[in-house]
C-alpha cells in the first residue's frame, strides 16, 4: 500500500491519483516510510512456517519411504514351474502313503470263490522320508492352493507361492498378489512349524511383514496372517496328514510320513 502524503489515505501500489484526496501520487517522492509492509509475520509466525515446510517435507519422505517398502521385491521362489519325476513320486507317496488300497470291484455272474490258504505278502515299509527342496516345495503350494487367483472382481490377483527353508527350523511363507495386475506386493511370514501327532503339524508365527515393511502384532494378523489362512490353509492341510517328523536345512526339507 501506498500512504498519500498529503491525507493519509492508504492506496494501491498501482494507483496514480489518491483514492482520499484526489491528489497525484509521484512515487519519485515517496520515502520508504509511506510504504506500510503486507502480511508481516512476527518471529513466531515465521518459526511456525518453518516447521510446517519441514514436517510437510518429512511426511512425504516417509511416504515414499513406505510405498517403497510395501512394493519392494523380496526374495521369493518362483512356484510356476513343473516337478521332476522323482518330486512328483515323492508328492504321491506323501498324499498316499498309509491309505489302505481300495479293494477291486468283483464283476461277473459268479464271484471267485476265495482261496482257504493264500501266501501272505510281505509287509511294505511302515514309514518313509522324503526330501523337497524350496522350489519344489513352492511349485507344490502353487498347484495345490490353484495358483494364479483373482480376488476382489479382478482388482488382485494371487500369483505365487514361495516357500523358503532354513537350518534353525524356520520357513519364510511369501504370498504374492498383484493389484491392477500391475503392482506386486508380497505377504511375509516366518513360522515355525511343530509335528505332533501324526496329522497334527502346527505353526508358530514368528514374523509378518510386506515388503520390507514389519507388521507386529495384531497388524500382521489381520494383514498378513489372514490372507494366508484363507488362501492356502484349507488346500494344503491335506498334505500333512501322515507327516510324523520333519527336519529342515537351508533350501529343503526333509520330512517323514507313517503308516
């Protein structure tokens, strides 16, 4: 604003008349003290902005931090491809080693009439191990839980199962889901699984996270945890029917099924 020196009456920087008086306003003989400042601010404002431009800057550094984080690619195991014949006869026997063969139907007018005495056949093994490296094991999970899978009309796509082993008995769970079918985020959970009965196998939780991003507690539960129970939890329970032991290495595990 511009203070007319004649009357006082404040006016635009544009103007060439005073607004009060009607006088003409030579700016070759205004001072600097018929300026009057706009939107001064006091230290303490001056602080305050400040502080507002740095937490604005922090806060979308940690954004980006966290998107980041959530998409970045871990080490997964890709579970696409085809068993060996020796893996699928070793997932064959897990699936049916200890059923009771299935008695063959009798066809015909008249039945054979039964043998008094028949030779009695030798006793096959009452267990058996098995060894599945972490790509075997991935590509097992992957055909048994029907990988790929569209959830949400479309919007996610559950596309890979990897299945990682380690020496300290731990096996790292990576869920993979695409979303637009564009961006890929992977679901992480350590377990650690504990072989009862036969039959019974259970899985302790020891981590969850997605991406590089840790969720603790009841946050991995219901972000991670959740999707793995109702994704895979009901396909695979069948796998470990007549598992008694198990023993893990980095990169296989090697479990035994009883009769």
């Amino acid at each position: 604003m511009i203070t007319c020196p004649k009357c006082g009456t404040d006016n635009l920087l544009t103007a060439i008349f005073c607004r009060g008086c009607g006088e003409r306003l030579n700016l070759d003989e205004l001072r600097p003290d018929n300026f009057e400042p706009v939107n001064t601010l006091t230290p303490a404002q001056l602080r305050a902005k400040k502080i507002n431009q740095i937490t604005g800057i922090v806060l979308a550094i940690v954004l980006v931090i966290l998107i980041i984080g959530l998409l970045f690619p871990v080490g997964t195991v890709d579970g696409s491809g085809e068993l060996s014949p020796e893996a699928s006869q070793n997932l064959t026997t897990l699936k049916t080693f200890g059923n009771a063969p299935a008695e063959a139907e009798e066809s015909g007018k008249k039945k054979k009439k039964k043998k008094e005495a028949e030779a009695p056949k030798p006793a096959g093994p009452s267990e058996q191990t098995l060894t599945f490296s972490d790509t075997e094991a991935s590509i097992i999970a992957v055909k048994t839980i029907g990988l790929p899978k569209e959830d949400n009309g479309g919007k996610v796509s559950w596309t890979n199962f990897s299945i990682r082993f380690h020496s300290d008995g731990t096996a790292q769970l990576i869920l993979t889901a695409k979303f637009f079918k564009a961006f890929a985020m992977h679901n992480v959970m350590v377990v650690k699984p504990t072989v009862g009965e036969k039959g019974s196998v259970t899985m302790e939780v020891k981590g969850t996270r997605i991406g590089l991003i840790p969720l603790p507690g009841k946050l991995g539960d219901q972000f991670v945890t959740a999707k793995f129970k109702n994704i895979a939890q009901g396909p695979m329970s069948g796998l470990k029917s007549y598992i008694s032991a198990s023993t893990m290495s980095n990169g296989s595990v090697t479990v035994t099924v009883s009769k």
